[in-house]
C-alpha cells in the first residue's frame, strides 16, 4: 500500500472507503460480506493471525476470537456490491514507533486478508481495489453528522439510487429495508441483537453526535435533501 500524502493522526475522526477495481463488484455472495465483516473486527488488533487456523480450524466464532486490544475504533461501517465505507478514530498513541500507524496498518491488514480470500475463492489474481483506501479527515460537528447518517443510508441506493439528490421518498420502506439490510451498522444502532455489535466502539462516538435514536437519523438526513 503505498505512502499517503497527509498522514492519519491518532484522536481523529477519519472517513475511510475504497471500491472495486474499474468498479466491479467486490462482495459476489453473503459469504464474501460475511468473510469482510468477520475481518473488521479480526484485524483490528497489532497480533498477526491466520483466518483458517485462527478461526476456522479451532471451529469458533470470528466475533469471539482473542484478538487483544484493537487499533482503532469504529463507529460506523457499511458494505456495498462494489464499495465500503468506514468511520473511525484511532486512539492507540502508543503505536509510535517510526514508520508504523494504527489506521493504515488496521487497512493493510484487512484489505490483504480480504484480497487473498477473495482471489483464492473465485480462481483471479491481481489488484481487488482500486488503488489504496481513501480517506477525510472529519474536524467538524455538521460534517461527522453527515457521514455518521451517510453509511447507514447508503444501502437505500440500492432500493432508490437518487435518494441523496431527491431525499428518502418512501421513509418507511426505507426503514424496513435497512432494518433487514445485514451488511453494515445500522441494526446495532437500531437495537438487534448480534456478535457483529463487537465491531463498534459507541463510547468513542463523539457527545454532540445527534443519533441517540435511529428516526433522528430520518429526520435529519431529510430536512436537509
């Protein structure tokens, strides 16, 4: 992965995401979504591990696994067909050695993770992404509301693909579908029940975050469409 411009600092908010390679899908079946999500949570942390042996092979829950303490933490996360996205901040100001940051290491490891599982399954070889992961720095309350509400209503493009530019037309179609839509955080913020709530590190969401419920979310995204 090659070098970035501006360098990702600890104790701040980064949007992060990346697609696939001429924008081809990245997630083919609920297998791959599951593999990468097992993943965000598995390769949050500084110890090296092996997916077959450290989890396959002893027959446990990727959510369960002694993974130690993680990198950084994540907020917010969202997987599409050809693209993810995911909001977090890094507050390991320990990992100072030179050369060496908790983000980048933390998007190494997962993309490297994802790119061999995803090549050895479907039989390719060759660059999954395109390019290196992209990133924003969040500095201020307005812009970390937006891309805090931005992930989890991504999916809706799924259902109605000019949502952002014409607002949620139908908010209670919207609502079940992401009710059911597995493949990012919304149902931990909505209440489900699951391991994948492991993934998350609510304490370091920001106090003047506005989503202590999910219909503010709605009301919020839609006042400003």
């Amino acid at each position: 992965m090659s070098i970035r411009d501006k360098s990702l600092v600890v104790n701040e908010y980064y949007h992060l995401y990346n697609r696939g390679n001429g924008k081809h899908d990245i997630f083919l079946d609920k297998d791959d979504y599951g593999r990468f999500i097992k993943l965000l949570y598995i390769c949050n942390s500084k110890n090296e591990f092996n997916f077959r042996t450290s989890v396959v092979r002893e027959k446990i829950n990727a959510f369960d696994f002694e993974r130690g303490e993680p990198l950084v933490s994540i907020l917010s996360w969202v997987l599409m067909p050809n693209h993810f996205h995911i909001l977090l901040i890094s507050h390991r100001s320990d990992l100072g050695e030179k050369g060496y940051n908790p983000i980048t290491e933390f998007m190494r490891k997962i993309s490297t993770a994802y790119v061999m599982y995803f090549n050895k399954k479907y039989g390719r070889t060759g660059s999954l992404f395109e390019g290196k992961f992209k990133s924003k720095h969040i500095d201020q309350e307005n812009y970390f509301n937006y891309i805090f509400s931005y992930i989890h209503l991504n999916p809706i493009k799924l259902i109605q693909s000019n949502w952002k530019e014409e607002g949620i037309l139908d908010k209670n179609k919207a609502k079940d579908f992401l009710e059911k839509y597995g493949y990012s955080s919304f149902q931990d913020y909505f209440g489900l029940k699951r391991k994948q709530n492991n993934i998350l590190d609510k304490n370091s969401i920001p106090e003047y975050c506005f989503c202590n419920h999910i219909k503010d979310l709605f009301k919020w995204i839609t006042k400003d469409a």
